[in-house]
C-alpha cells in the first residue's frame, strides 16, 4: 500500500477512535451528574444550579423541583440540596476535564486505544 494512503488510513483510524472516547467520556460525565435526592433523580447541570440558587435568593425554603422522570418533589432542605448539587457537579466535571485532557494528549492510535484501562487505574 502506498505510504500516502497508509498515514491517511491511520489517522482516519485514529479521529474516529479519539472521536469516539470523547462522546464516551460525555456519556459517563452525564451518568456521573446524576443525583439522588428527596425520592427524586435530578441531573445536576447549569438549568438545575441556577434554579437551585434562584431558590436560594427568593428565600423558597420548600422549592418544587421537576425531577428527571418528570415527577415533582418538594425539596425540604433547599442548603443541602444545593450544597450536594454543587458538590456532584463539581467531581463531575473536574474527573471529566480531567480525562479529556489526557485523552488529547494521547498522539498515538495505541495509547488511545489503551486509554479505558490506564483510567481505569485511577
């Protein structure tokens, strides 16, 4: 094979697979976001935070949230909703910033094939 067509087939090899870990690594950043709370599962994302903090200035101790399924839950301790929110969030993003950067460091086609168990390592 002509070594012209061999490094294009290899970076096309290796765009999809990067691709790929990249729209993995959202998936598990969006399962890690999810938070149990009051019989209720709420994504934790920039919607809920701001209305978590609006809550907070209005002074609605007892806010009504609707969960991820649709149901609606009163939250009866709107500090401690918020503070666990804002905790999940920030793990969550952090792990995932975290992964993406050695993700993109990856150069090679093998270290980003290898990439699932050097993280699952941590």
């Amino acid at each position: 094979m002509d070594k012209r067509l061999e490094k294009a087939l290899d970076f096309s090899n290796f765009r999809m697979i990067l691709l790929t870990r990249q729209e993995n690594l959202k998936v598990l950043m969006n399962n890690k976001l999810m938070l149990n709370y009051g019989g209720g599962l709420f994504k934790v994302d920039k919607e809920l935070i701001s209305f978590v903090a609006l809550a907070l200035l209005s002074k609605n101790r007892n806010p009504i949230f609707i969960d991820e399924n649709d149901i609606p839950i009163k939250i009866e301790d709107i500090e401690d909703f918020a503070e666990k929110a804002a905790a999940k969030y920030d793990k969550a993003i952090e792990q995932y910033y975290n992964s993406y950067q050695k993700l993109n460091e990856a150069r090679e086609i093998r270290k980003v094939i290898d990439w699932d168990e050097e993280d699952k390592k941590e």
